[in-house]
C-alpha cells in the first residue's frame, strides 16, 4: 500500500515538473512554478565582449550582474582602444559575439564591412563633448573662440575615432574646423590625443566628458586636465555609446540576451552607478506599447523569443518587448506578481485582448504557447493595432526626405535604423523604389535638418522635401 502511494506521488511530480518545463502547454495541468533548485549546475556558456577601455568599470558592473542572473554564463571581456577592437575584427578575423562602441564611428568600421549582426544595434549612453585644457588653463580657453590663440590642439582622428568625428561636427557648425587646422594634430588613437592635453604637449583637446574622465581615471588623471567647456549639444551628434552583435557571434543568442539586458532598466541603472549618462530605457521614455513573455528560458521557447525580437525590430522605438525567464527568483517573483500559474504573453498588461479582424471580433488569450489558445498571427495582429492607436493619440507631424546612394534592402535597413534612432522619431518608412523616407515624429520634437543629419551620418546623401 505504501509502495502504490510513493509510486503516485512520484508520478505526480515528474507530471508537474515536464508540465513547467514547457510553459504549461495545452493538454497538461497548470501548475504553480517554483525558482530552480538551489546548487543544479547548469550548462555552462560563454561570450566574449569587445569593451573599450575607457569603459571598463561600468561594463564590468553590468557583466557581473548579467552572470548572476544566468548561473553557468561566463563572460569573458577584451580590454583595448576601440578603433583597435574593430580592426582586430575586422583585419584578422578575431572572433567574438559583441562590440562596444564609445559612438558611431568605430561601430561603422565594422557594419560598412557587413560584419554587425543586421538590427541588432543598440545606444545605451548619452556622450557630452567637451573641450578639455591641462590644468591651470595656461592658455585661458574658456569658449570656442579662444581655441583661435592656442598654439596647439589635439584631436582624435575624425575618419576613425567618434570624438573625434562629433569634434569636426561641433567645429564646423561653429565655424571654427577650417581656421583651426594650421594648429590640429589628429591622432589616431583617442587617448593619445588625451594624453597629449594632460601632459600639457597641446593647450586643448577634444573628449568625453564621463568617458573615460569618470569611468577610468587610471587612463586621464582628473587632476591632470580641466574641462573648459561643453561643445553646444545641437551643434554634433546625437552622440551616443552604442553596443550590438556581431554577424559570425559564436553564440548570438546568447548574445543578444546580453545586449537586451544591457539596455534594460537594471543595465542602465548599473552603468550610471558607475559614471555613464544612460539613455533611456525601451519601455520607459519612447516606446508606447509593452510586450512582456513569461516563460521557462529553454530550447522550447526559444521561438518566442525569435518572435519578440521581430516585434520589436518592426516597431522599433514604440514598442518594447522583455522575455521573462520565471524559473529565476526575479522572474518567479514578477510572473507571481502578474498574477499567472503558466505561460503567458501580456500586451500592455493585458493578456485577454479582442481582436478586430474582417468586421467580426473575437477574444483572444496569450496563455501557453503558440498554436494552443493563440497564434503567433494573432499577436502580431494586436501589437499593430496597440502601435496604431497609441500613433492616433499622439500629436504627430511627417517629414518626407530624398535619399541617394540606396541599391539594396540593407541600405534601406541602415538608413530606417538611422532615422528611427533619432529621439521623437515615431516611425520612418524607407522606399528603395521611389529613394524616399516618410518619417513620423512627435510634433516640436524633432527638425528636417535632424533627419537629413542623421541620413548623411550613414554615408548616404539627403534632402528635405515638402510634406
């Protein structure tokens, strides 16, 4: 008798535990998930992560914390100059699954070669241009124009250093680039430039304000230089740092959990505890519309995650998407406080949704997966509509632009990505056909001259035209 009763209870929970392994799907019993035993070795995988130098502490935050959460992840990080990163890439092949960039230039070294993983580009931090003096101010710069009696001035090298590159941008809209030549030295390494100032070998020099000033100090002593001023902020950029997955990643889902996680709400918060300007996060400033999955992260729901992905790429910057892995303490916690026993999709928090479809409406609900209550149609169909009528609600203008250089569908994919990356940008829709951008922004947000800045900035040519 006792042996029959030990046979169905151990029956019962292997039924409970394969049921939570799948994300309860459509024939088993819903049951109540539960964190993943304490001390259970997981697989063990790895990534490997080009980092720039100067921004070693805040990365270091965000890897070990992006280890604690997935036991058996290592993380193996490869210090160096940034434009020596890229061209480790892309000149002898070196292997690796994502790269970090402190702007656009040194990104663009390697996405002009096809080697950045096709959307997969991310900015996480804001970067301030300033110009930076050794200390005491011998020379007494104190606003662009004095920059006109310093003997000399270092600079990094536009044509592959981003500073460098918002450096030229900020001077010639100043109107300064030209008159300053006769007086420039480029170097083709950032902090070579940076040295230069704080040995006091220039009277000025072009740098970030907290990259690398308060994120390593190991690389320019504060005390060595001064900050005489910050370049006018409409005058460059959007200068952002940005991160992304590169094209032959060993292990590019992994990968791109990373890069998710780096843009999250927790990744941003670790990087400005450690001296970064984080940008902010999907879901919190631009995207209007939330698609949040809880499940098991296993083989299984691997194609939800798949799915999430188009999703967000699609409708880049108004809607956020976040798969929450419920077997770890965080997501069992925020799964429990969703109130759901199994898998599920929420919409807006929402995952019981009517849907409009050919005059008729019907009732759908995101629990389980795929194929058992709903189908992968269906939400795409809802986020379409959640996107349009949040656009609807908006006070909206439209910009129409001409662009030149365009021959295939990655150039319009660069080009959208370009336009779409600008802050008040709703959506940009890109013709390679008719060589054409229809861009919707938020009304006051953004200007033409924006729009065709951003274009140029990809190497393509563009022109306002009439709404």
């Amino acid at each position: 008798m006792h042996a029959r009763r030990a046979a169905h209870l151990v029956a019962f929970l292997l039924l409970g535990l394969v049921a939570l392994s799948v994300g309860c799907r459509e024939g088993t019993d819903q049951v109540e998930a539960t964190p993943a035993a304490a001390g259970t070795p997981p697989v063990t995988r790895s990534i490997r992560i080009m980092v720039p130098c100067g921004m070693v502490l805040p990365l270091r935050a965000v890897t070990d914390e992006f280890e604690r959460q997935h036991q058996g992840v290592d993380i193996e990080t490869v210090l160096d100059n940034a434009v020596v990163l890229a061209k480790r890439i892309r000149d002898r092949g070196e292997a690796a699954d994502v790269f970090i960039s402190p702007g656009e230039q040194q990104m663009r070294l390697l996405e002009d070669a096809g080697l950045i993983q096709p959307d997969s580009r991310r900015s996480f931090a804001r970067l301030t241009l300033v110009c930076a003096v050794p200390a005491g101010n011998p020379a007494g710069i104190e606003a662009p124009d004095d920059l006109l009696k310093a003997e000399t001035i270092s600079c990094p090298d536009p044509s592959l250093n981003s500073a460098g590159l918002y450096a030229r941008e900020a001077l010639t809209a100043l109107e300064l680039w030209e008159r300053l030549q006769p007086n420039m030295i480029l170097t083709d390494h950032a902090i070579e430039s940076h040295q230069m100032v704080a040995k006091g070998q220039s009277q000025a020099g072009f740098m970030y304000l907290r990259c690398p000033l308060q994120t390593s100090e190991d690389k320019i002593p504060q005390k060595a230089v001064e900050i005489a001023f910050e370049l006018p902020r409409d005058s460059y950029g959007p200068a952002e740092a940005v991160v992304a997955v590169l094209r032959d990643a060993p292990e590019p889902e992994l990968a791109a959990e990373f890069v998710a996680f780096m843009v999250s709400e927790r990744g941003l918060a670790l990087l400005e505890g450690n001296g970064l300007e984080p940008v902010d996060a999907p879901g919190v400033a631009d995207a209007k519309v939330s698609v949040v999955a809880f499940y098991p992260d296993n083989e299984t729901h691997q194609h939800i995650k798949q799915l999430l992905d188009r999703i967000e790429q699609k409708h880049r910057g108004a809607v956020s998407t976040e798969f929450v892995d419920f077997q770890t303490d965080e997501g069992f916690r925020r799964w429990q406080e969703a109130g759901l026993t199994c898998g599920a999709v929420l919409v807006n928090g929402r995952r019981n949704v009517t849907i409009s479809q050919n005059g008729e409406d019907r009732q759908v609900s995101f629990i389980m997966g795929p194929g058992t209550f709903w189908e992968e149609e269906d939400l795409l169909a809802v986020v379409e509509a959640a996107v349009r009528e949040e656009e609807s609600a908006m006070d909206t203008e439209t910009f129409r632009l001409t662009i030149e250089g365009m021959t295939c569908e990655k150039c319009v994919a660069t080009v959208t990505g370009a336009l779409e990356g600008v802050r008040g940008v709703v959506r940009a829709e890109v013709s390679l056909e008719s060589s054409t951008a229809r861009v919707t922004a938020e009304k006051g947000a953004v200007t033409a001259q924006e729009l065709v800045a951003a274009v140029e900035r990809t190497d393509y040519s563009a022109s306002a035209l009439e709404p």
